[in-house]
C-alpha cells in the first residue's frame, strides 16, 4: 500500500492485528508486535510534527499492553516485562512498579 497518511496506514494494520488477535489471542508475540507497531508509528508521526497524534498512539500502546496483561496472559512475563519496560521509557515509574507488582502478586502469599 503506498500513502503517505500514517494515520490511514496506522489504522489499517491496527485493524489486521485485531482481527488476528480474534482467534490468537493467546500468543503474546501477536500482542507484543502490534505494540511495537503502534510505538514505532508514534515515533514517525512525532519525527513529522505531530506530538498530539504521537502522544494519542502511544497512549494506545499503553492500552493494549494492559489489555494483553490483564487478559489471556495475565501471567506472560514478556508482555509484563515488555509493558514495564515501555513504561519506564516514558518516564511513568509509578505505572512500571504497579505493573511489577501485578505481576508477583499472585506468587506472594
């Protein structure tokens, strides 16, 4: 597809890992490679200018890591470690220690 609209592009393969994540959504590498589609996209929209749209993708990306973590794999330590990682670069460190604490709670008795 040749466009030169990220958000067009953006929605589209959003659409595709959605529709994916229907029926396999019980693989985190799924999950874990549309966040990192939609982080990667935040950042090229950000390089052109637009921090407004770049600001409301990455708060996407926040959204669909905490649906993978609060879902299916609430236990998968990759989409945890990778969602803590994630938002740690954004700088939310009280968000990455809950996301932490999430995932040890249920070995903490």
């Amino acid at each position: 597809m040749r466009s030169d609209d990220n958000s067009l592009i953006k929605k589209r393969v959003m659409y595709a890992y959605e529709q994916a994540l229907l029926t396999w959504g019980h693989h985190p590498d799924i999950w874990y490679e549309a966040a990192l589609f939609l982080e990667r996209s935040a950042n090229l929209v950000h390089e052109k200018g637009d921090t407004q749209a770049a600001q409301h993708w990455r708060d996407e990306v926040a959204s669909l890591y905490e649906k993978a973590t609060t879902g299916l794999l609430k236990n998968n330590l990759l989409l945890h470690f990778a969602f803590a990682d994630y938002e740690e670069s954004r700088m939310k460190t009280k968000e990455c220690h809950e996301i932490y604490r999430d995932l040890v709670a249920p070995v903490v008795v």
